[in-house]
C-alpha cells in the first residue's frame, strides 16, 4: 500500500485563477507516521472545500487508501507572474496550515514566488 502513496501526486491543483484548496493526509491502515502523506487539492469547479475533499476521499478509498482532511483554504495561482497566494480557511473543515500547503507547492513550483497570507 505504501506504494500507492508514493504514486500520489504531492499537488494537485489548478494550472490558473483562484480557487478553494483543501490539505489532506493520506494513509494505508494502520495509520502510522511511516505510511502517511500529506497532499494539495485545489480546484475552481468545487463550489465548497468538502466538494474536494469527497472527490479525493472517494477516489482514494477505492484505491485502499484513507483520506483525513486537515482544513482549506484558498489559492490564487497566476502563472504569468510566476505567483502563488494562499490564505482562508474552510468554514466546515476549517483551517489549513498554509505553511505546509506552501511547502509543498514550493517543490512542486520551483522558481515561483509562494506567499501566505491570513
């Protein structure tokens, strides 16, 4: 199972625009430290933060793979200025530590100018 983590996407979020994003934590049972992985969804068609984390959560689960959300928030992604913006939260799965998503999308986006804001 743990390859399929490893076969998971770190980012996954729009090429432009903003849009809501959602941290998650994916695991293979039993839920332990070695075996986990944290994960950016980020999209402009999910009207709502849980609208992402269904999605991923349903996807995953066929897979084998459990899904824990740790909160969302929002992304503006401007490819042009090479930039990215992260702040917010979700009203129902509440906040992101934005200081990992950033980390993440930092090595996802070398080069790229990520900024949190709150």
């Amino acid at each position: 199972m743990a390859h399929k983590l490893a076969a998971t996407p770190d980012v996954t979020i729009d090429e432009e625009g903003k849009f809501k994003y959602v941290l998650l934590q994916l695991y293979v049972e039993p839920k332990a430290a070695n075996v986990a992985k944290l994960v950016v969804r980020g999209a402009r068609w999910a009207p709502f933060h849980d609208d992402i984390y269904e999605s991923e959560k349903t996807t995953m689960n066929s897979q084998g793979v459990q899904v824990e959300s740790l909160g969302g928030g929002q992304i503006v992604h401007d490819p042009r200025s090479r930039t990215i913006t992260i702040g917010g939260m979700s009203h129902g799965l509440g906040k992101a530590d934005h200081n990992l998503a950033a980390a993440l999308l930092s090595r996802y986006y070398p080069g790229y100018s990520i900024t949190v804001t709150d």
